[in-house]
C-alpha cells in the first residue's frame, strides 16, 4: 500500500513550481510507483492564462477549489471551471487554462509523469522512455 500526505509531500521534491510562474505541482503519485498512472494536486494562480497541449500524455482534471475555464482550441469552445467540474482531455486537447480565481486542482496523468516534468515550447510534458539495464 502506498500512503502519502500531501503536506508532507509539498516538503519534498515532489512539489514543482513551474518556470513561467503560472502553476505549482505536487506529485503524489508517479511511474515509480508503478499505478500505471501520476496524481497531482497542482494549483493554478490567479490571473494565470496559458496554453497547453499534451501531445503524449492524457489528463483529466477536477477542480476541488477556485473558479477558471478551458478553451479548447480546435473549436474555440470555452468551458467554465469551478468546485465539482471535471475536464478530461481526452483527445491530446490543445487548450488554453485561465485562473480567475487561484484554483486548486486534482489531476491525473496517463502514461504517468516521473516527477520533473515541466512544460515544453509546446505545452506538452516530454514522453520520457524508461531505460532498460543490460
């Protein structure tokens, strides 16, 4: 059984904070742990409006707190985001996420993230390949 505290977790190098500034991470589950899928809980900070698209990875969010909305950008749709919503991007969505209020979000990553990842010149994480010893 894997247990795991999330302020405790916050205290470790689970916790990224992203370079540009717009989101940190706390990484309760990653490959390591072999789930066969990463859990997060990521906040989103206010004023926060940036687009992502995860070309190896599919996501699907829920928002435990705060008030937002993704655009999906192949059809211009906007979709509200507050307490009890849950988005799924299920088709490597390309999007735009905008923060009106700090958001606090529970997100769950497949294939799993390994820990480190930030975002690319895309808006993706990188597939990192598992390495195989000899």
């Amino acid at each position: 059984m894997i247990v795991r505290n999330l302020k405790d977790a916050e205290k470790t190098e689970r916790r990224i904070v992203s370079p540009d500034g717009n989101w940190e991470s706390t990484r309760l589950l990653l490959k390591e742990d072999q789930m066969g899928f990463s859990f997060h809980i990521t906040t989103i900070y206010q004023g926060a409006n940036f687009q992502m698209h995860y070309q190896n990875h599919l996501e699907s969010v829920y928002c435990i707190s705060g008030e937002g909305e993704v655009e999906t950008l192949n059809d211009g749709a906007i979709y509200p985001i507050s307490p009890g919503t849950l988005y799924n991007l299920d088709k490597h969505d390309k999007h735009i996420l905008r923060a009106f209020k700090e958001m606090t979000l529970a997100c769950v990553f497949n294939p799993p993230l390994y820990g480190k990842e930030v975002h690319n010149t895309e808006g993706a994480y990188d597939l990192i390949a598992d390495t195989v010893s000899a």
